[in-house]
C-alpha cells in the first residue's frame, strides 16, 4: 500500500495496486469519507491486511468508524472486513444481503451490525446523506455503488477503473491517451458481459449516473477523477459496442507472483 491522500474534501484515498502483466498496474483503492459520522467504503486485499490497518486508523480513530459500505465481497474490496468490524466496534456493515451470503461462506459477521441495502436504498451517516445505486458494469451480482450527497462523490466499485502504466493518484498524473487506453482494456476484461449487452438499455443506466450531477468519480481501480464525469460516461457508453478481451492463456506464474510483495500474516516459526 502507498500512503494515503486526500481527492476531495473530508475524502481520503487507501491507495494500493495489484500488477497487470504486459498491461501495467491496476489500482486498488478503498476510500474514508470522514465527518460527524465517518464512512469506509470496502476494505481492501487481504496480502495489504497490516499495511490497510495502520492506513486506515492514521485518518481515523476505530472508535469513531461508524459505517462501512461494502461494494461487494470480491477480496480486494472485503479483504479485511473482520479485522476492521473488530477493531471499529461501533461500524455497521451496509451491503447487499448477496455479498452477506456469500461472505458467510467464510466468515460469521455480527448480524447486530448488519444493514442490507439495495440498490435505490440510502442511509444518512450523520451530515452526509449516501444513496446506493447499481453501477453501469460490474463483475459481481452483489455489486453496489455509494453516491455521497454531500462531497458530490461517486464511489462507483469496479467501473470507471483503469489500468495504469505507472502509480497515479489523480487522472492528470497520466497521459489522457494511458488513462483512457487502460480504461477500455480494464472494462472489456473486468466485465465482459457489456459486449453482450443493448447500448440503448445500457445508456438508460447512464442516463441514471448522469442525473446526480456528480462532481467526481472515485472507482475502486482508478485513480481520482474529477470535472470530467461526462466524459468518463461517454467512455463507458462505448464500452459495449467493443470487442472482449480475453488474457492470454499461457504465464508464467513465477513472474507474476515475483511482482507482488506480501504480508507474511503466519507468525514465525516458534512465536
């Protein structure tokens, strides 16, 4: 994980980033709304899981985390949901009841601490009004986007990512050729069903994001981009009209894993 910044005001950034061979890097990024009652939005990758925590409690206090909004239960949006449920003892997990399910799987969530929403649902935490929303493309069935009334900010999980060929927190630290050649490679591959899908009943979904009049769109896999929202919706709205892409079928392990650092989480032998 890299440090975290600020990409809009009371908007903090939990920047990571996971290598795409032969692409580049695909962020990963989770996001601290902060205010009388702060918002999490997803959790991070479990190999981030020492480096996520120590990020997150240096802009806020656990016992001041209020709410958690999981986008959906992928591991590198609900990676950490345990440690951090435990350590904010007042957080309230909202999410989809898929993602519940499916997160059941593995973990026992505090059901005490359970709000399950759909999308056209909203909740307020403290002064900030947070309406939940289907986003355009997706590559879980559980997947929810957050539109916080108050920052104007679209924290829209998968879409609009992009993957980058170098780190950058902001649009503007790449070329707008890299950002938005790495935008169609990432949501033709990400969710290859938009291929499959009527560009008219898809820009109705457009149409939706559109309406909020949203001031920046904060995806899990991009970096912060704002002023622009237009044109990142156009971008999308051509996404269906372009052809799969498949990775190759043949790697090499050992490379890819080489370019990863991990978080030993097994205590030494004899500790």
């Amino acid at each position: 994980m890299r440090e975290a910044y600020v990409a809009a005001k009371d908007v903090h950034v939990l920047p990571s980033q996971l290598p795409i061979p032969g692409a580049g890097l695909l962020p990963v990024n989770c996001y601290l709304v902060r205010g009388s009652e702060p918002v999490l939005v997803d959790t991070g990758m479990p190999i981030d899981a020492v480096d996520f925590a120590d990020t997150l409690w240096s802009v806020v206090d656990p016992a001041d985390l209020r709410w958690l909004v999981l986008t959906h239960d992928d591991r590198d949006h609900s990676g950490n949901i345990v440690q951090i449920m435990r350590e904010a003892p007042d957080a309230v997990l909202v999410t989809s009841q898929l993602s519940v399910v499916r997160l059941s799987e593995e973990w026992d969530l505090p059901r005490d601490r359970l709000r399950l929403v759909n999308p056209g649902s909203s909740f307020t935490a403290g002064d900030r009004e947070i309406s939940i929303l289907r986003p355009p493309a997706f590559d879980s069935p559980a997947t929810l986007a957050a539109y916080d009334h108050g920052s104007r900010t679209l924290f829209s999980a998968d879409s609009f990512g992009s993957v980058l060929p170098t780190v950058a927190n902001d649009v503007d630290d790449v070329t707008e050729a890299e950002y938005f050649e790495g935008f169609s490679l990432f949501n033709r591959s990400n969710h290859p069903w938009v291929a499959l899908t009527d560009p008219a009943k898809f820009e109705v979904v457009l149409h939706q994001i559109r309406a909020l009049g949203a001031d920046r769109i904060l995806s899990s896999h991009g970096p912060a981009v704002e002023g622009r929202v237009d044109r990142l919706l156009d971008a999308m709205a051509r996404i269906p009209s372009l052809p799969q892409v498949l990775p190759p079928e043949e790697i090499d392990p050992e490379a890819v894993l080489g370019r990863l650092e991990f978080n030993d989480p097994l205590p030494a032998a004899g500790a």
